[in-house]
C-alpha cells in the first residue's frame, strides 16, 4: 500500500497447518481487487516441497516461482516460468533467527519481481513492528530482506 497499490490477503491455516501446504493469496493491483483470491497467480513462494506440488500448476505463463533450495530439491517441472531457488533456512541462519526464512523469501519475490521498491518494503516492515513494540526484530528483518534481494541477482535476474 505504501508503494500505491490495493493489496488485499486471504490465508488459509486450515489442517494442513501441521506439516503440509497452509497458503496466503496476497493481491497487488493498480485497480480495485474485485477478490482476494487468484485463480492464476503471476507468482509462487514456496517455502517446502508439498507447496510447489500443490501449487506449481496455478502459476501463470511467464510468472514466477520463488523456492526454498533448502527444503526443495526436485526442479520446477514448467518451461514457462522463472525460477528463483533461494537456500532459505541457510540464509535466515546467516542473519541470525529461523524465523526470519519469511523476509529472506519477501526480499528474493520482491528483486525478481519488481513490485516495490526494496527501501519502501524495509519502511512498512520497520514501521509496522515498531507499532507492534517489536523494534528490536527490525535489524535482523532488514538484513533478511536484503539477504533475499541480494541473491537473486546471482540468479542472472536483472
């Protein structure tokens, strides 16, 4: 939204939750977004590999899936899209919390994808976890991200 867009975001943590494909449908538009769901998403983070099964398919021609080489070791069966294999749970690792595999994801979606701008992401993230009085996960979320952007460009992504 900081970058100008209307976003809107439906999660499903139904029983696959413990150990299979609990998803998020995020919707970035210029236009009004009639629904937030997405029949032929234009990218994929999948974090394990029962999410690139579940969800591999529902990509669109010439979109992007963004996975975690750590976890993932089959290849994307699909010729029509861009690959981005990030090793994840190293890279959150690297910076220092496991639980920051979520902003090393963002920051590698958010370079292959161009959807904003890096430093307003780093912005809302800030703003949004010092409204929350977590201020103190903002250095660690902030090189995450970066981790995640900076990866991408060994991938010939430019």
């Amino acid at each position: 939204m900081d970058h100008g867009l209307q976003v809107t975001w439906f999660p499903s943590y139904g029983p696959e939750m413990r150990g299979g494909t609990a998803n998020c449908t995020v919707v970035l538009s210029k236009e009004p977004v009639a629904s937030p769901l997405a029949d032929d998403p234009t990218a994929l983070i999948a974090m394990n590999s029962p999410s690139l099964d579940k969800f591999e398919s529902t990509v669109s021609r010439g979109g992007t899936i963004v996975l975690n080489s750590s976890l993932i070791e089959r290849p994307v069966m699909r010729a029509d899209v861009m690959v981005v294999p990030i090793p994840m749970n190293e890279m959150a690792a690297k910076v220092g919390s496991a639980l920051a595999i979520n902003m090393v994801a963002l920051g590698a979606y958010i370079k292959a994808t161009d959807v904003a701008p890096l430093a307003t992401v780093k912005k809302a993230m800030k703003r949004m976890l010092e409204n929350d009085g977590k201020g103190k996960f903002v250095p660690t979320n902030e090189q995450a991200l970066q981790e995640g952007y900076d990866a991408v460009q060994g991938q010939g992504i430019e």
